[in-house]
C-alpha cells in the first residue's frame, strides 16, 4: 500500500493528526509491539496497527492487530 494511501485510510477511520507525515515515519519505522514484545509485519497476526482513541481520533501507538483489538 502506498503512503498516500495509508494515510488516506487513517482519515477515514477518524484518526486526527497535525502532521501525518512524521506518523507515517513512526508506522514505517515500527518493528515491535509495545505490548506483546513480537515482530510487526505487514500482514497476518502480527499486521501493524496504527492505535488511535476512537472518541478522540488521537494516535497512541503502533500495535500488532490482535492488540489493537483486544485494546480497552
């Protein structure tokens, strides 16, 4: 997926940034899950997911999925 693309999609979920260049960097740059300790990839289990509140559409962090969906 191209970055234009990637950021065109955050939009669209609600995530709100003042300057998403530098979250695509911190996305690109990501290689562990801060929660779970294993190695981020691209896709399956282990797929980065850019974490954002839902209320606020403020990111938090990069989380592998089953994370990011299992994140109070």
């Amino acid at each position: 997926v191209m970055k234009r693309q990637r950021i065109a999609k955050w939009k669209k979920r609600g995530v709100i940034s003042d300057d998403y260049e530098a979250l695509h960097t911190i996305w690109e740059n990501a290689t562990q899950c801060p929660m779970c300790k294993c190695k981020l990839t691209n896709d399956g289990n282990t797929r980065k997911c850019l974490d954002h509140c839902h209320e606020t559409g403020e990111f938090r962090e990069i989380l592998c999925s089953p994370c990011n969906l299992n994140r109070d």
